[in-house]
C-alpha cells in the first residue's frame, strides 16, 4: 500500500517535532536537541562513594562539559 509509507513517514516527522518542541524534566538535566538529532547537553564528573549507611551512590564532582555536542554533527546533512 503505497499510501501507508506516506502516512507513516508523515507520523514519524510528526513525532519528531513534538519531541523537539517538548517542555519536560528530564533525568540529565537541561538539553537541547543538535542538527543531527543527538542531545546537547552537560555532562558532569561523578565518583562513587559510600554514604552513611555504607552504601554506595554517585557524588557530582562537578561539570566536566557544558552543552556538549557530539562531535560529529557538522559532518551531518540532516535537517530539521
């Protein structure tokens, strides 16, 4: 059916817009989207270390990039 693939493109491209234009917490922080679709985002140095009860949980160290970009994404000739 020739028209499904049509359909299906149009969803996806669709669902890529909603995806940019999203407004939500997300677990890494503030982040934008690149040319070539991959996050920008901060990437901060953690160490593991034991907390009081003995256990052990990642301690932000501090920001070890800000607004990363892959370092492909000039090489990239998708559009948005």
């Amino acid at each position: 059916m020739p028209g499904h693939h049509k359909s299906q493109a149009s969803s996806a491209r669709h669902g890529s817009f909603r995806l940019r234009k999203a407004n939500y917490q997300s677990v890494r922080g503030p982040y934008k989207y690149g040319n070539n679709h991959f996050p920008i985002q901060n990437f901060y140095l953690q160490e593991a270390v034991k907390d009081e009860g003995g256990s052990y949980t990642l301690k932000t160290v501090g920001l070890a990039l800000k607004d990363h970009q892959d370092r492909y994404h000039d090489k990239c000739g998708m559009t948005w």
